[in-house]
C-alpha cells in the first residue's frame, strides 16, 4: 500500500522502469487503488516508452482506463495507443452532416483532448489576464531541417557555382560540416579538409582548392543567410522550407523574440514528420522546442481540435506553417519611393516588424480614440428616424450637442439620464431649458433643446451602434508618421487585439485579413480609408461584408457551436468556414490593410506532391474531387442563398460567387478598384510611350484565395 517503496529515494518517477507484466502487475494494480495519482505518474513512463508515445498522453489515457480495475485497465491502456490512432477514422472521408463527430468522440482523440488543454490553460495562464490570446500553428509534413544546417544548404545554394552541387552537401554532412559555423572552421585549412573528404567521406567527389578558396571568402563575408520566403525557382536545390523559417520565423519578426509565448504548434499525432522525430530535431534548442501539442488529421478537423481545446469565450489565431510575410501597406509616400529605389516589387506593403509601425494616417497630429459612451448614446440619438423627422448629418449634430451639454457638466450617461427627468413642455419656466438653449447657442448648433431632449428620449432602452473610431487631434510638432516606433508593442498584436474588440463590437465571431498580395489593391483600399477619415473623423479600416475568410490567418471566438464545425473536408474548409460564420452572425471582419502571403504562393489553392500541407498524401485527382464535393455540398445544404458556384467564363479562384458582391456596397472598395484601374492605365499609357521598362508594368488582380 505505500506506493512511494517503488521511486528512487530522491523522491522522483523512475527513468527505465519494467514494462508491467501479468507477474509484476499486482504491486501496479495495487498502486492503482491505493494512490491513483502516484500510480498513474509511475506507469506513464514505461507505458510511453513501449508504445512510443508521450508520457502525458500515457498518463491521460491510464487515467481513462483507470475507470476499470487490475489487469484489464492496463491491457486497455496499452490496446487504446496502439490501435486508437488508425481506429479513430474509420469512415471518416465521409463529408457532410456530422463529419468528424465520429473523431471526436473516440476514446483516443479524448485523451488528446486532455492532454491539450492543459497545454492550452498553462500557455494562457502565463498571459495577462486583461489580455490573452493565442496563435495557434496548425502544421503537417512540414518539420524542414535544423536551422543551421537549413541556413548552410541556402548559403551553398547561393554561392556555389559549380557542377557537384548534391556530391558537396553529402560530403560536408559526413564529415559533420552541418552550419556556417562548422563550414568556416573547416575552411580554415582547405589542405585538410579536402584530405577528409577524401579519407573520410565517401571519396566521390573531391572539390577543388581554388573553389573551396573562393566559398571561404563568401562564408567570411555573409552577414546572414537569405530569407526562405519567397526564395526563386532556381534556388530550390536548397531543399525544401520548413515551419521553423516561414511561419515560426514570421511571427518572431512581427512579434519579437518572446513570440513564442504567444504561439503553439498544433500537429497531427499521425503525420510521419512527427512520428520520425523530425520536427523535434528540427525545433530542438529553439524556444519552440516545448510548445508542440499533438492534434488531430485534418486541417479542417484540426482546427475543431484547437478550439475543442480552447476555454469557452477565448480568442484564438489560426495560422497555416508556410507563411513567408504578413504585411500591410504603407502610409508614408515617401517610403513608398524608398522602397521603389531599392527594387522592391511590392513597394506599396512592408512587413510587419515588432519594432517599427506608421501612424495610421500618417500624421503625428493626428490620433485615434475610441467612441466615448455619451456620444455613442447622443449619436444614435441624432441618427435615428423615431423622433419623425428621418436621417440628419448625425455624427457632426452629436459633436455638437456632446459639446453643449459638456458646458453643462454633463460627460456621463448618469448625468445625461438626470436631464432627460426633467419636463421640457414649459417654454419659460424651466430653467434646464434655458441652460440648455444657452449651451447650444454657444457651440453653434441649430437644433431647439425640445427637438434635442425628445431624440434622446427615444433612444433611451435601444441598443447602441457599434462603436467607432475617431480622428482626434494631439499636441505633436512632428508632422510626418514615418519613422514612429511601436506604440503599445508589436504592430501584429495590437492588430489581434482590436480584431478582438472589433468582433465584440461588431456582432462578429471571426475575423482575417484581406486575401490579396497586390500592393496596388491593398494601397489604394488604405489611401480611400484614410481620405475618409480626414473628411469624416471616423476611421474604419475593416469591412463586415461577405468575403473570404482566408484559412492562412485568421482568428475567431471560441463557442464550441457545432453548426460553425466545417464538415466537407480539408480544401474548401476556409470557404466553409465563410459561409457558416455568415449563416449564423451575419458578418465577418475583413481588416483590408493588411495581408498575409504564404510560401510558393503560385501553388496557393493547388494540389503538388511536394507542397506539404493538405497536398501530403493526396493526388490531384483526389484534390479536384474534394473541391467539387465541397463546393455543391455546402450549398445544397445551407449557402445556396449565400453564394452560387461561378459559372464558366467567370473570374473566381475558390470556385464560388458570392451573392453579397452586388447587394451590398462597398465604397472604400470601389474606389480601391477605380484608382487601380486608373494607375493601370497611365502605366499602360507610359509603357506604349517608351518612358518605362515592360518588367515594370502593373500585375493584375491576383487574388490568393477568393475575394
């Protein structure tokens, strides 16, 4: 019965503990009975190292066969590791109603489930508590190698000119030569190295002097290695990019080198990259060596498991493992011309950097505050038609009225709901009505105190509108907003903050960013919202019209609503995905400044054997299927009204239009459109004159997902 007689005496769990037998089994199952956490934590550790498994998933699945007793539990134990991970999809490929559900009610995926939300709580329990939220990576297929040895095979790529470049990499790798740290040591003595490679390595192709002398002068002069996003065609013989240089990378450069604690890597218990230990030798000595959690298949199951995962209510970011930028496009047309000097093709958007941000109107005089409370109330109040005398120019009536009643010392609702006790009929008696006349006067506003009282009367019990951002002017003599450091930390979080704000005050469960790479479109969306702005004093860079959530960044709160679950598979999900959100909420938040582009960004939506992702153990044929499948699926059970499938002839890249593109209007994206067309059309004009060069002429509209 004393169940710590099996511990080493330090007091902790035994290293290479037996494998419990039906001879050894009676002291376990005792242990069981009498100290069920003891035990539990004891047998973990040679039940993982017999199944291959992690001891917390050893753990949680004991914990569920513990619900038996003796022998039985623990045969259950090992039988759930070891048939649990194929069992678990059986006739899962089949889409539609209740996809998935088979998944997730199997004893294995359970245990899964606990082990992540223990992971999810501790991640979330380092944040603060008036701000947490998480990103969550969903990868598969896409470990990559180490980052040095990544790093070593780019800078071989970039400088080695000459034939034997395979021949090479195989006999450095021999000879241990694994990062530019091991490869300028080895050139130090050229002499000796080519005699190691020699001896020791395979012998088949020996580099000569001259070229070995010549990449040492290259190693001595690299400051740094290429980035991996983007890389060309011809550099692939670098070898394929993996998560740790694009998505992992991409964060620590908008987030800053403690992004990983803000991040976790969701991956598939089954895929091969993680069963083999590559994308733990990849990861090892990097601090995103201990923030893995093991998932589902699926990349659509996958993110049903993240947020299964998640406490009710969070917010949480999903995002794919080949993201080479998150951008936005620039304010400052200056550094717009900088860039264009440089050679930057996308010279409009820059990446987003943890320490650098514009202002968003690119005026130092010029700030952004939140709606204050009365004046939300005072313009609902002058907008609304209840009063019988329909729409007024109501923001700038609201001003003017919140100024009044400021003179009164009337900031708060509380104050305000004082003056609305009292009776405005008598015309000379009461002397609110003659402050009140008098305030309005001073500031200039026509409207009679009567008229004034009577609409905010009648918003009293209405819901409020959303709330606004607003111009308001700051103390500042610095003019431009170019150069401005980081306010309130990292461009990208306080983007997910206010996502999150943005789609408690707009009614919204989900928001991303906009799914095109063209600097042109994402420029001009940011020159007509900032144009309105400085006329209206409201700023809004987001819409809430139907478009395409796109599945490589996006966030949503967690509900746990089965209706939201996406159930037609893994290619078509972020279209799903769309349109089930918009059939429950009504809106989605599209933030259109800014923009994500993935690696190979050509392949986006398209099957390649080599791709990784959701081409990893697919073909093409089963790609297109499951895309047709989805695509009429969806909209014969619930999107029909939402969106049509394109017909042919019709420009559509994720196959469907959708029905919201002519009802509802959207200016800033019309006028996007108009300036792009006409920035085109000089362009054309100059290129036919002669006055610029044909690779300078303007791309058009590519879209990566569906807009």
């Amino acid at each position: 019965k004393h169940g710590f007689l099996i511990c080493p005496p330090s007091g902790g769990l035994p290293r290479a503990a037996p494998r419990p037998s039906s001879r050894g089994a009676p002291l376990v199952f005792l242990l069981f009975r009498a100290m069920p956490h003891v035990a539990a934590a004891a047998a973990a550790e040679p039940l993982a190292q017999h199944t291959g498994c992690s001891v917390d998933l050893a753990q949680a699945v004991l914990s569920l066969a513990g619900k038996g007793s003796g022998q039985a539990a623990s045969r259950a134990a090992e039988e759930l590791l070891e048939t649990g991970p194929s069992e678990a999809y059986v006739g899962w490929q089949s889409v539609g109603e209740g996809h998935g559900d088979g998944v997730f009610q199997h004893p294995y995926v359970e245990c899964l489930l606990r082990v992540a939300r223990r992971q999810v709580s501790q991640a979330l329990a380092e944040q603060p508590e008036d701000d947490r939220w998480l990103i969550c990576v969903r990868t598969y297929g896409r470990a990559g190698e180490p980052l040095p040895k990544a790093e070593l095979r780019r800078f071989l790529a970039k400088h080695w000119k000459r034939g034997g470049f395979a021949d090479l990499q195989r006999a450095l790798f021999s000879l241990g030569i694994d990062s530019m740290d091991t490869l300028r040591d080895g050139l130090q003595d050229i002499d000796a190295l080519r005699k190691r490679i020699r001896v020791d390595g395979d012998g088949a192709y020996v580099p000569s002097y001259k070229s070995l002398d010549e990449l040492r002068d290259e190693a001595e002069s690299e400051n740094g290695t290429p980035a991996p996003g983007g890389c060309k065609k011809k550099d692939r013989r670098a070898g394929d990019v993996g998560i740790l240089e694009l998505t992992l990378s991409t964060l620590e450069r908008a987030l800053g080198s403690e992004a990983h604690r803000r991040c976790l890597i969701f991956v598939s218990h089954e895929d091969k990259a993680f069963t083999s230990g590559l994308y733990a030798a990849a990861l090892k000595g990097t601090p995103w060596e201990r923030r893995v959690v093991q998932g589902v298949k699926g990349a659509h199951l996958q993110v049903r498991f993240i947020e299964e995962a998640a406490p009710h209510g969070m917010h949480l970011v999903v995002a794919d493992d080949n993201i080479a930028e998150l951008f936005v496009e620039c304010v400052s047309e200056a550094f717009i011309q900088q860039q264009k000097k440089e050679g930057i093709q996308d010279h409009m958007v820059r990446p987003m950097s943890a320490g650098f941000a514009e202002r968003p109107l690119g005026d130092a005089r010029l700030g952004l505050a939140e709606e204050s409370e009365v004046l939300r109330f005072l313009h609902a109040a002058m907008s609304s038609s209840q009063a019988g005398r329909g729409k007024l120019k109501s923001f700038d009536e609201a001003k003017l009225v919140k100024d009044a009643l400021a003179r009164l010392d009337i900031d708060s609702l509380p104050k305000l709901s004082k003056l609305l006790e009292g009776d405005f009929s008598c015309s000379c008696k009461n002397q609110d009505r003659a402050r009140l006349q008098e305030a309005l006067n001073a500031v200039g506003c026509k409207a009679t105190p009567y008229l004034v009282v009577k609409k905010l009367r009648a918003q009293v019990g209405v819901p409020l509108p959303p709330r606004k951002l607003l111009v308001v002017r700051r103390r500042c003599r610095q003019k431009s907003g170019l150069g401005a450091q980081a306010e309130g930390g990292p461009e990208l979080a306080a983007l997910i903050r206010r996502a999150g704000l943005e789609m408690e005050n707009q009614g919204a469960n989900i928001w991303a960013m906009y799914p095109s790479k063209n600097h042109y479109w994402l420029h001009g969306f940011g020159t007509q919202i900032r144009q309105r702005a400085r006329t209206t004093g409201i700023y809004k860079d987001h819409s809430e019209k139907l478009g395409l959530v796109y599945g490589a960044f996006f966030g949503f709160r967690v509900l746990h609503d089965q209706r939201r679950y996406t159930r037609y598979g893994q290619v078509k999900d972020d279209v799903e995905r769309t349109l089930r959100y918009w059939h429950c909420d009504g809106k989605v938040v599209r933030f259109n400044r800014y923009g994500v582009v993935k690696d190979r960004c050509h392949l986006v939506g398209k099957f390649h054997a080599k791709k990784g992702g959701i081409s990893a153990e697919s073909s093409a044929e089963l790609h297109k299927a499951e895309a047709t499948r989805a695509l009429t699926g969806m909209l014969e059970e619930f999107a029909s009204k939402h969106a049509r499938l394109a017909k042919p002839g019709e420009v559509s890249s994720c196959g469907l239009i959708w029905h919201a593109d002519k009802e509802v209007g959207d200016e800033a994206e019309a006028e996007a459109e108009a300036e792009c067309a006409s920035r085109k059309r000089k362009h054309d004009a100059a290129a036919k004159n002669g006055s610029e060069s044909s690779t300078q002429m303007l791309k058009t509209k590519h879209v990566v997902g569906g807009a």
